[in-house]
C-alpha cells in the first residue's frame, strides 16, 4: 500500500458483493410493515453466522422470560461431589493430558461455593495425584508419565493452593526445579514455550509463567526480560490481544492472560487502556448479557471469567467499570444453569462441564464484587487484590467466596498460600 500499512488479506475475510436498498421513510409504514421490511432486509444479509447467533438469541430468551433464579448451589455441589466421588466416564479421556486441570476447576468450585465442602479427604487425594504425576514436586505434565507442561504446572500449583497446606503438601513444591525449567522454557522473543521438548508460545505461556512464578514468589528479572515488549505487541487495533505479537485476532482467553501479565508486571499502563476497555465492553452482547470472546461470536458463559476478570482487573486499578455485572448477573443465572442438572454451561442447549462449571462461578463472583488493588503488598510477588460486595447489584448476593481474578482463586487461598513462600529463593 502506498502509505506504507500492509493489510493481511487473509484476516480480512471473504469479500461479499456490496447491495444497496433504499429504506422507505419510517414515517411512510405504520410499525408492523416497517419491522416486516427490516426482517426482509436482515434475511437478506442472513449468513451462518446470523443464523448461529438468532438460535442462541432465541434460546436464551426463553429464559429470560421466567422468573428470576437463584444460584442452585446445592445442586451444583452435588455434581462436584460426584467428580470426587465417582470413576469418570470414558467419554473424559479426551483431557487425559488435563488432570491437573480438573483438579483446579472442581477444587476451586467447590471453594468458591462453599469452602468447607473441600473436605481434607478431597484435599488428600488432589495433593497425591499430583505428586505422582512429579514426585519430585514439579514442575508438572497433564498425568502420569506425561512431560511437564506449563498449564499442566499452573493448573498443580493453583489447585495445590486450594488445599490448606495439609499433610505440609506445600513444602513439598520443588520451587528451585520450577525456576530453572521455566528459565529453559523462556524463548528469545521474551515468550514461553508450553514444554521442554515441544509446544506453542503465545500469551498463554506468559500467564502460566508469571501466575506460578510469582506465587512461589520465584520470579526475577531475568525470568521476565522481553515479556513487557511481547505482550505490547499482541494488541491489536480493536483494543484486546491476540494470542502472538502481531499476528492475531483479539480474544478474550488471550487477552485475559495478557492482562493479567502485565498485573503482575505492574505494567498494566503500557498499553492502550481506553481501547482495550471498549473492547471489553463490546464483548457484552446487548441482548444475551453474557460475554463473547470475540467480534461477531456467540456467548459463552466460560467468557463471565476470561472477560469478567480482565474488566475486573481494570477496575481495581482504577480505570472505572466496563462492562455491567447486573447484565453479567442475568445472563449466568438464567442463562447457564438449571435446577434439575448440577454445574453450569456455556449456554442453554449445551451440558455442564467441569470447566464452565469453575469459570461460570468465578464470572458470578466477579460480577457480585467490586474491587481495588491491594497497596501493601508483604514479602511477595503475587499482586494482591481487595474485595467487597457488589452494592450496585439489583440481584440478592449468593454469598461466594470472594476471589483474585488476576489468578482465579478465592483471595483467603491466595493469601495463605503466597504468605507460606515469604521468602525469595
Ligand atoms: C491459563 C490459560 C492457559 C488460559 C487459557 C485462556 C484461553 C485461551 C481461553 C480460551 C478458551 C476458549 C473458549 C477457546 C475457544 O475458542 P474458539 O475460537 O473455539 O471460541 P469462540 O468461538 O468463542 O471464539
Ligand atoms: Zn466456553
């Protein structure tokens, strides 16, 4: 291009050939013909995507109309309780490579409804899987035999975090193994890759490092030199982050783990604040409530947390609200539960799963707080955020737990855990 900005032409999308209809004057129809045009014309643009979104329009205001609903917290814990209680059916093989994870969704559940119900039985057996998949004390893979992974290793030390210290487990943590195979993960780019031997380096790595290193308070200078300028580069120009610099589209799981990077820099004021708040807030559908990941998307409840938090983190640091909680509110309690089955979903016509069932919740809590950054931050390099009920909330609260969404974890957790490692290595 002659001003010297190239267009990738691929990201572009499909061109489509360009129509013009003249609209008759509102006044010229009574309200009935005009509705009927403006549905005739938006058949016109109908695409798979149109469709895609009407469908799930349709679906959830179906429950829109009923009366408002409470969380089903009893029936939501009983469907955590079959997870510890019951052999997996075979059809979960698929996350094989993700038993640290669904370790941390159905602790952090629990915690977040109702502490007390992650019994020290539950917390027994969460700390032995995971120091048999390492029994040197990490860093971890997704199971047993598996190579040590970056998610698999954020996924250990935040369920870890969720179990008290029992049996001294915490101690067991092999922090100076961790820093060392972090160190060797760090790529030239200021990025992390996934794993030793293979793996992608994106956002996601940056947040797992970080999250881990600065709750073992094991992170340094050196672990975090070129992470500023990498995540700098994953903006984009609709305000939100891609997965890689310069390359991607903006989305809500990238962006959270973008944002909450530069928390824990304390680098947050290095981007374009302002866009990438009107990029949160264009994530709220106007109609569904809920959050999508990304420009012309569907929502989905797992969106409550990787959006839900990213505005949460710009509030406590004082950048004032983006987005609506009463909204976000509606949208969860109507939208992605039912009395009948335990957990929560994506959306209505989708089942609970173990994933949404955890980043639901933490969007809900999310949505009934308000926060502001802690400004003492003792002996330790994780950021600490304060919490207080949501007075703004027309709902009735549902008495969660409140929690740190920079690592999504209740803040009584993070607070004990990120105390036990008060010194630096
Ligand atoms: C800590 C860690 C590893 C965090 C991961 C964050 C992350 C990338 C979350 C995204 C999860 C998600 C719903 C992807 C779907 O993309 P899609 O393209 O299928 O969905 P879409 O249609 O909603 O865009
Ligand atoms: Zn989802």
């Amino acid at each position: 291009m002659s001003n010297g900005v190239s267009v990738k032409a691929k990201l572009l999308g499909r061109k489509r050939e360009i129509t013009e209809r003249i609209l008759p004057e509102e006044e010229a129809l009574d309200a009935e013909e005009y509705i009927e045009t403006v549905e005739d014309i938006m058949k016109e643009v109908e695409t798979e995507t149109t469709i895609d979104r009407q469908t799930t329009l349709d679906a959830c205001n179906e429950w829109f109309v009923k009366d408002s609903q409470p969380l089903f917290k009893n029936s939501h814990l009983k469907y955590l309780q079959y997870a510890f209680k019951l052999q997996f059916p075979a059809n979960l093989t698929a996350l094989d490579a993700s038993q640290p994870w669904m370790l941390y969704w159905i602790a952090n559940s629990f915690k977040v409804l109702q502490p007390e119900e992650l019994t020290e039985e539950f917390q027994r057996k969460i700390v032995q899987k995971l120091f048999t998949i390492s029994p040197q004390g990490g860093p971890f893979g997704g199971g047993v035999g598996q190579l040590p992974h970056i998610a698999g290793s954020y996924a250990s030390i935040n369920a870890l975090s969720l179990c008290n210290n029992i049996d001294n487990c915490w101690d067991k943590i092999n922090r100076k193994a961790i820093y060392n195979w972090l160190l060797k993960l760090k790529q030239p780019d200021g990025g992390f890759k996934t794993c030793l031997e293979v793996g992608e380096n994106d956002t996601r790595g940056i947040y797992c490092a970080l999250s881990i290193a600065s709750m073992l308070n094991i992170i340094t200078p050196e672990l975090c030199e070129g992470v500023l300028d990498y995540l700098i580069n994953c903006q984009t120009y609709e305000g939100g982050f891609g997965g890689c610099p310069q390359e991607d589209e903006g989305h809500g799981g990238y962006t959270f783990c973008a944002v909450a990077s530069l928390m824990i820099l304390n680098k947050l004021d290095s981007v374009d604040v302002e866009a990438l708040m009107r990029w949160c807030s264009s994530r709220q559908c106007n109609e569904e409530k809920g959050f999508n990941g990304r420009a012309n998307k569907l929502v989905d409840g797992c969106y409550s947390f990787w959006v839900g938090s990213t505005a949460a983190m710009l509030e406590a640091s004082g950048k004032g609200l983006c987005v609506s909680k009463n909204a976000l509110h509606e949208y969860i309690c109507q939208c992605c539960q039912t009395e009948q089955d335990g957990g929560l979903r994506d959306k209505p016509g989708k089942y609970a799963d173990f994933y949404h069932t955890n980043y639901v919740l933490l969007g809900l809590a999310i949505s009934e707080s308000e926060y502001t950054l802690q400004t003492k931050q003792e002996n330790t390099s994780a950021v600490l955020i304060e919490s207080k009920s949501n007075t703004k909330l027309d709902y009735a609260l549902s008495n969660l737990q409140e929690i740190n969404p920079i690592y999504g974890v209740p803040i009584a957790d993070l607070t004990k855990f990120v105390a036990h490692f008060n010194t630096h290595l």
